[in-house]
C-alpha cells in the first residue's frame, strides 16, 4: 500500500495548477486587452464637420449626404440582379465581382457594395429597397462646396492613411482628416471631437447589446464653424481676371493682416474632390506638371521679386542712411557696375534720378549705386550684406511668414555667408551681387510675402501675419495674429517710398493701373526667368509683376499680383491688380473694357513654346 | 459514535457547494439580456439532473454496503452489457455512438461505468484470494479497466476511456508492483521527448545514457547488465521509433496540432488553437476578482466554444478572477483530499478501494479538464465533475458520492 500516493498527487496538481492560474490571471498582462479587442466594439459618434464661411458670411463649405449601399452577404436571397445593376449603373459581371468581394471578407459582416451614391441614385434606390433582402443604405456625410473657387485656399479632407494613424491615435481607420488648406490647419475645430458608444458583440462579429449599459460611453463634441477672411466675391473676380493664365493674386487688409483673396490658377473647382470621381479626378489633377493645379503659386511660388524690391532697398538705404530722397544718379540708359560689366536701364541717356524719379521709372542704375551704397558702406561686403539681409528678414523675407495654411515657402534671402561659399576670401563686393538691386539675384520671394511687403509699407512700418481665419465661430483666435511685426526701418522714411510709388500709377509705369477716385501706389516687375528645355538652361518670356495698395492714407488692401510669362508689369499684372483694388473699394468695375480684355487674354500660346520642342522668340 | 456525525456531512456540503458553483455559472454562460429562456432552460435541466442526485443519494442510504460488495459484479456486467448495446441502440452525436436516447433525455452509459468498475475492482482486491502483486491478479485488475476502457475508445469517447484507465493509479497506490509506474512514466518522458526533440536525438540519448551505464558498472556481472541495458534500450528505441511513426502516421493532423500547439510548436490562434486561445484570454482576462456575475465580455460573446459543458472553468475564471477560480480549484482539492483520507480510515479492503477509485475518477476529472482549459495538457473532451452541463455526468457523480456516503457511513469490520 502506496498511502501517500494519492495526496501528493493530488497536492502537487493542486500547487501546479494554482502557479499556473496565477501566472495567466495576475501576472500576464497580454490577455485583459486581447478579451477588450475580441469582444467589445468601439462604435464612434461622429459630429457633423464644421462649416466654413467667407468674411461676409457667405456659406462656402457645407456636408452633404452620401449614401453606401452595404451588403451583409448571409442575408442575401435571390433578388432581381437586373433592377438593381440598372439602378447603379453597373454591369452585371461588376456586380457579380462585387458580391463576391464582400463575401471573400465576411459573410456576416457588412462590407461596402457601393460607395458614396448621390442623392439622385439614392432616391429612386430607396423605394426598392425592401426587394433586395440583405443590404442596406448607410448614410455617410461628405463635404459639399458652395463656390467653384478658392479650393487652394479651402483644401480638402480624405480617409486617414496609417502614417495618420500611427501618428495621432485619435484617427482610426476609415475616418476622415482635413488633408490639405484650411481643413487642415483647423482640423481639430472642424471635425470636433467623436463620441464613443461601446457594444458587446459575439463570436460572430454581431452586436448583441451595449456594453455595461454604457458607463464608459462618450459623448460628441460638436465642431465648430469658421469664418475666413476671404472676400469670395473677389476671389472669384480674380480667378476670373486670370483665367487661362498662369500665377497668383494675393491681397491682404493692411490693418488686419487678413488675407482677402489668394489667387491660384489655373484651378480646380472643389467639387471635383467628392463624390465617386473623387479619386479619378484626383490622378488628373495630381499628374498635371505642367499646370500644377495643386501648387499654390500665390503661397508656394518662389519668383525672384523684380523691381518691386528695388523700394526694399530704398528703404534700407534711407534708414543706414546711405542716400536721402534727394540724392541724385546719373543713368546713361544704363551704366558700367564694373569693368566691362554693363547694366542696361530704360531711362533716356543722360537722365538724373532722385529717389522719387528712381521709382517710377524703376531706373536700374539708380538703384544699383543705391544697393552697392548699402553693401560697400563699411567697404566690408560681409557686413554690408548681413546688415542688409537683417533689414529684409523683419519684413518677413527669406522665412515662413507664419500664416494658418499648411502650404507655402521660404523665399531666400542670400548673406555673407552664402556669397562666402560661391566667392571665397572675401573677393566679393557690392558690384559682385548687385543683381540684387534690382531684385533678379539670388532673392525669391512668394507672392504672399510680396503683398505683405505691400502690405507693410502701407501701414507705414508694421505688419499682422496675415492669415486666412476671421474668427471661430464668432470669436477670434489665435492672438498671434493681432500682434504688430515692426519692422526695422523707422516710420519717417516709409513717406518718400509711398510718394514715389504713387508716382509710379500717375506718371510712371504703371499709369494703367489709375482708378479714378483712388490714389493707388504701386511698384511694377518685370522679371527675368529661366527654365530648364532639355537639360538646356532657356530663357522665358519675363513674368509680369506688380505690388500696390489702395488708398494711399488709410490704405484697404495690399495686393501682389503675378502672371507667369506675361512680359513687363504693365501688361497684365498691374491692370489685374488696379481692378481688384477698384472691385474691393467701390464695388463694382467701371472700366469693363479692360477687365475684359483682362479676363480674355490668354497666355497658353506663351506656355505652349517651352513645349513645343521648336526654338521660340521671347518677350513679343 | 452518534449516528449523525458518522455521516460525511463534509464531502456532501463540498458536493453541493461545487453543483450549485457550476449551475450559477452555466445560467452565466448561456444568459443573453435580451432573452434569458435559453439561459433558464439548460438551468431547468441541470436543476432536475441535480434534484435526481439528490433524490439517488437518499435512495441508497437505505442499501446495505454488504447489496454493493455482492452485486458488484452483475452491475459490472450490466455496465459492459450497456455499453456493448451502444452499437446496437446508441444514438450517434457529433461522430460518437455514446448516447442512449430515452424520451427527451439522452444518457451516457459509460460516465455510469465509471462507478460500476469502481466497485468491480473494490470487489476484486478487497477478495481474501488477491494478491495485487501476483500476476494472474493484476492482469485481472488490468482486465477489468480495460474492457469498458476498450468499449468506450471505440465509441469513440478517448476523454472517457482515459478517466477509466485511471484507476491504474488506485493500482498503484494499492501496491502494484512499481515495476509499471516505472515504465508509465519513462514511456511518457520518452513520448513528450520524442514530440519535442526528434525521434533521433531521443534515439541517441538513450544509447548514450545505456553506454554510460555500462561503462561505470564494469565490477559486477558484467555480461548480464550488458545483455539486459541492451534490451532495455532496444525497447526504449522501439517505443521511441512507434510514437514517431504514430504521431506522423497514425495520428490525424487534428491530433498532431494538439500536440503542437501545446509544446510550443505552433501558433494558430484562429484555427486549431482556437479553442485554448481563446480559453486562456477568458480566464486571463478575469484578472484578480474578476469582472463580475453576467459581466464576462468573452463569455457573452460565445467566443469560447463548449464553454456551458466542457470550458465552464473559463466562464469562472473571466467572470470571478482569480479569487474565484483558485477558490473553485481549493474545493475541488479538499474534496478529493478528504474522501483519500476517509478511504484510509476505512477498515475493510473493499470499502477502502472503492473511496480510492472516487477520489481518482474525480482528480483525472478535475485534472485533465482544468489542464486542458488552462493550457497546461492538449484538448481532451472530459468534462469538469460536477460542474459542467450534462446530466450523466452529475448523476454518476451523484450515484458515485451517494454510494461512498453509504459505504463510509456503515463502516463494517
């Protein structure tokens, strides 16, 4: 007889199995979720997205129903194919396909038949419903666009991807996220906040109840409206003035810093990005290099600035106090920088400029003396030119103004260091960058930076970051934006800068851009630009330029216009930019026979020559 | 000694308490909010399985211990006889005949034969001729488990077949010679060896551990060591080889993944191991004190299979934690613990192999059942005494402790 046999046995199974209780029950931390993932499910309440406004109140962005046709392949029974592949407007294999793709994923759980049906198809879809056991209509809301413009401003929301996903847990798949433009910047404002409701559901996937009646469930937090600070009126205006051109228009209220209208063409209506189309849409636009339509060129276009910078640097050698307004060159239609080195003007030979003459005939020469002044004042080139690169970066040059869109660019602004690296031991001096004079150097500027620099001079040494958002459902936000940025030239010397580009459209080279009853101060552009046809560096037909706010004391707007390839300023940016300020201060346009030729030029001859693969004649 | 304390009121109260634990949790596991009639139905039928118990055990305190010792054969033969009549009136459920159905009942004849070779080997050791040591008397004893044993294997019902081959284990706490539970245990070490390591690196380790074994004995005779190491490690080798050649062979891949999956081998945690996944997330996921009476998300979500039935234990550990599962298992073990102890006060042979062969029915129950659901042995279909759902089950138990209560009680000389 074994007596202790039996109790050891039984004792030692006893001891094991209590360790290996304990080791899954207390010390595993791995199966407590794992039960949470199997067998509760998360359903999300979504609140409706936020709408967006313009600064008037006009309804700009809104949601509009869609509707899913969802298929929970167990449930189906026999239904008439044909009817329902003639209410989709589908084919039969399609159908067939689709079918059984929802089949392949589950049998049980509902998969997407068909996505994002209009309200049309969903109407006459609705009343047959009952005859096709086994799906159902899901309603989802999409965004709806009240405006055919603005979507480079507005942008548009898509589906999380994983990096969303990975980055912010708050996304989960499926969901949607503001991609690009406002939607973006104000993402958290506009979607609110999803509530959560927990389900218990079963081996099966199925729901079968709520989960301990809802203790842990979480209400929505309703999203919020916006109100921007664009005038849609004017925008639409002057995507009109641009039409089957290339570049940008941006306007700011000098005393706000609120963006009025940031032109982009050519451009896309926002409707294009909803709806079934949706991705097919999205390709085209997307793969179009040529006419960017996803590129901002009134945000992202980096140009050199042209003559308008020349008043930069008027500004800069009034307050290093290099020149006076009245100090006077000498322009031979031109003059030698350097030995050998010639820089051609307008002027007539012989002419002599003051500050005031040098603006309106945006004399080369003038400013070049101006520039090499400024750089060579110290006779120390590095010094002179850091100075000077300091000067330009409070006006925001050279670096992210900081407004509330996603997109945009830096623009450049060279200093000692980078002529350092192209001109080592110090064998540089004014002359070597005096491209920079006239605003064709090393600089770029983007026209957001360009209006704001308008913008600054007509506030007389200050700006707001401009920004695109007026107020958050009737408050405004973002306190940033109602700081001044002072600039670092004093106040006194903005007022012979502001005469001479009012002279600029009385009796200069802008004179087009005169509305009657308005003083209007300008700067025009003419600028040189390069591509590269085949590997070959080509010279371009020059954009066409121009700065300019309205009216002179108590300015409205600032505005910057480009137009791609359009030759001298005068041309096309500067009638452009004159109609908007006389739309935005009186209303309404009396020169109708230039808003039309305006609105009916076309450059696409111009933009067909790089192209072409033909050798082409420039500026004609 | 007063009548009523010569009763074991203990084991009793152990047994309702552990009825009454499981009918709790099999109304939890089968209880929907939204219509609890399927939850009060399997309640309804366990309640009338438990009622009937109650009433047998009554019944058979009116027996006399001396009615179970005599007829213990014919109730043997009886319970072979049932089980034999299966293929000629069993019905068949889920691929096995082990079903008798009567009205709107089914019953199993061999959770009954259970009680019936508990009794037919108490009968046959506690016979003044036995000798447990004696061969011709062993491979009796070895014949009375394995007849029913057999039967039930070829229903087929392994969980069962197995619970009955237990009662080699009341062999040998009896006094078989330890010759057996030698070669049970190194058979088993080499089979889960084999599983592990590969039929050759076992093949291997035996000649080394055989080689060795010879080397450090050279004093003594050296030949017959030699001859019978060789034998020994011949049949090692042979067993070694047949437990590969079965596994791969024999085995179907359901088998082979069962194994698998429990050594570590494989993870498929929506296939095969299904079942001990999703087990082990129910019972892990119930923490320390669990989450509450009817609160068991895994349990409400029916996402481990059987669960009213053979994974009851899960619905405890999700639903009563830790706290509760180790509480249940501490039942279970004092139960088993106690009739052990009162089998060795017991003064007849008969009386005392008959206790045994309860505790033992009842540990391979709880043992083979809480491994399986906790993940320590693979998927055998036995259910958990009395606890689980099912009415043969808690009527043999019943039969069994009523039997026990009776013999315990009279404790004749």
């Amino acid at each position: 007889m074994r007596t202790r046999f039996f109790p050891i046995l039984v004792g030692s199974f006893g001891i094991i199995l209590l360790i290996r209780l304990f080791s899954l029950q207390i010390l595993s931390d791995e199966y407590g979720d794992l039960s949470l993932k199997n067998s509760v499910l998360k359903q999300y309440v979504y609140p409706e997205r936020g709408y967006i406004f313009d600064r008037n109140g006009k309804l700009l962005v809104s949601n509009q129903p869609m509707y899913d046709l969802m298929v929970v392949p167990n449930n189906l029974k026999a239904f008439d194919t044909l009817d329902l592949c003639r209410m989709l407007k589908l084919s039969k294999q399609e159908l067939g396909f689709k079918i059984a793709k929802a089949k392949s994923y589950s049998l049980r759980a509902p998969s997407v038949l068909l996505g994002q049906i209009s309200k049309q198809d969903y109407a006459t879809l609705q009343e047959k419903m009952w005859k096709f056991p086994g799906m159902y209509i899901q309603r989802k809301s999409v965004r709806a666009y009240q405006t055919d413009v603005a979507s480079n401003i507005l942008g548009y929301i898509s589906e999380v991807n994983y990096f969303d996903m990975e980055t912010n847990p708050y996304y989960k798949r499926g969901e949607l996220i503001g991609r690009q433009g406002i939607e973006k910047t104000y993402e958290k404002i506009l979607r609110g906040k999803k509530g959560v409701t927990y389900l218990q559901r079963d081996k099966f996937n199925r729901v079968i109840g709520s989960y301990k009646d809802g203790v842990f469930d979480t209400l929505p937090v309703p999203a919020q409206d916006i109100t921007l600070s664009i005038d849609i009126d004017l925008q639409e205006y002057g995507t009109k003035l641009l039409a089957n051109k290339r570049g940008g228009i941006l306007a700011i209220e000098p005393n706000s810093g609120e963006i009025l209208m940031s032109v982009s063409t050519p451009t896309y209506a926002p409707n294009l990005l909803v709806g079934r189309e949706r991705s097919e849409n999205f390709k085209v636009l997307k793969q179009d290099t040529l006419n960017r339509y996803l590129f901002d060129r009134s945000l992202q276009g980096q140009y050199p600035p042209g003559s308008p910078f020349k008043v930069l640097n008027a500004l800069i050698a009034l307050e290093e106090g290099v020149i006076t307004p009245k100090a006077t060159f000498n322009c031979y239609s031109g003059h030698f920088y350097a030995r050998g080195q010639f820089m051609e003007c307008k002027c007539k030979p012989g002419t002599v400029n003051n500050l005031d003459r040098g603006i309106h005939n945006s004399c080369n020469t003038y400013f070049s003396n101006v520039y090499r002044r400024i750089i060579d004042k110290d006779n120390n080139a590095a010094e002179g030119i850091n100075t000077w690169q300091r000067h330009l970066s409070s006006f925001g040059l050279g670096n992210y103004l900081g407004y509330d869109h996603p997109v945009g660019q830096s623009g450049y602004v060279p200093n000692a260091n980078f002529y350092n690296l192209w001109y080592p031991n110090q064998r540089w001096r004014g002359a070597t960058t005096v491209s920079n004079a006239i605003g064709q150097g090393e600089i770029l500027m983007t026209p957001i930076q360009l209006a704001n620099v308008a913008a600054t001079i007509a506030n007389r040494g200050f700006f707001y970051t401009p920004h695109f958002v007026k107020g958050i459902q009737g408050d405004f936000i973002t306190p940033g934006f109602k700081a001044k940025r002072h600039t670092t030239i004093a106040n006194e010397h903005f007022k012979p800068v502001v005469e001479g580009m009012a002279n600029v459209v009385k009796k200069g080279t802008a004179r087009i851009a005169a509305v009657r009853g308005i003083e209007v101060c300008g700067k025009t552009g003419t600028i040189e630009n390069f591509t590269k046809i085949n590997g070959v560096r080509t010279q371009l037909t020059d954009h066409s330029m121009f700065i300019a706010f309205a009216p002179k004391e108590n300015p409205k707007i600032a505005i910057a216009v480009i137009v791609e390839n359009g030759y001298w300023g005068g041309r096309w940016a500067a009638p452009i930019a004159s109609l908007v300020i006389e739309k935005y201060i009186k209303g309404n346009v009396k020169r109708t026979w230039l808003e039309k030729r305006m609105m009916e030029g076309s450059l696409e001859a111009e933009y067909a020559k790089v192209t072409s693969n033909k050798p082409f004649n420039i500026n004609e | 000694m007063n009548k009523l304390t010569r009763f074991d009121w203990y084991s009793l109260i152990l047994y309702i308490i552990l009825v009454v634990i499981g009918l709790v949790n099999i109304y939890s596991t089968m209880y929907n909010s939204s219509d609890n009639s399927i939850a009060l139905g399997f309640i309804q039928k366990q309640v009338i399985s438990f009622g009937l118990g109650i009433v047998l055990i009554c019944i058979i305190q009116f027996f006399d211990t001396r009615f179970f010792e005599r007829y213990a054969s014919i109730i043997y033969l009886i319970s072979i006889a049932s089980l034999i009549g299966l293929w000629f009136f069993g019905t068949e459920v889920s691929g096995a005949r082990s079903w008798y159905g009567i009205g709107g009942f089914s019953l199993q004849p061999s959770e009954f034969a259970k009680v019936a070779v508990a009794l037919a080997l108490a009968k046959f050791l506690g016979d003044f001729n036995t000798q447990i040591k004696r061969t011709k008397d062993y491979l009796g004893a070895f014949l009375i488990m394995g007849i029913p044993a057999i039967l039930t294997l070829l229903q087929p019902d392994p969980g069962t077949a197995l619970v009955l081959l237990g009662f080699f284990l009341v062999l040998h706490s009896e006094g078989l010679p330890s010759f057996f539970f030698t070669i049970l245990i190194s058979l088993f070490v080499l089979f889960i060896s084999t599983l592990l390591l590969g039929m050759y690196w076992v093949m291997f380790a035996i000649m080394l551990l055989v080689t060795l074994n010879i080397a450090f004995q050279f004093k003594r005779k050296r030949k017959k060591v030699v001859f019978s190491a060789v034998i020994t490690s011949l049949l090692f080798c042979g067993f070694t080889y047949s437990v590969s050649y079965i596994f791969e062979h024999i085995f179907e891949q359901r088998h082979r993944d069962r194994f698998n999956i429990l050594l570590g081998k494989e993870v498929d945690t929506q296939g095969i191991g299904y079942n001990i996944n999703q087990s082990q997330i129910a019972i892990g996921s119930g923490r320390f004190s669990g989450k509450g009476f009817l609160e068991g998300t895994q349990t409400k979500g029916g996402f481990v299979p059987e669960q009213q039935t053979d994974y009851i234990f899960t619905t405890i550990g999700e639903e009563w934690g830790f706290v509760g599962s180790a509480f249940v298992l501490l039942l279970f073990v004092a139960l088993i613990l106690r009739i052990v102890r009162v089998a060795y006060k017991q003064k007849t042979t008969f009386a005392r192999v008959y206790c045994l062969g309860f505790a033992c029915t009842l540990f391979i129950h709880v043992a083979i059942n809480l491994g399986m659901v906790a993940g320590l042995i693979p998927t055998i279909g036995i259910p958990l005494a009395l606890m689980s759902y099912g009415g043969s089950s808690l009527l043999a138990f019943s039969i069994f402790l009523g039997i026990y209560l009776r013999i315990v009680y009279q404790r004749m000389d």
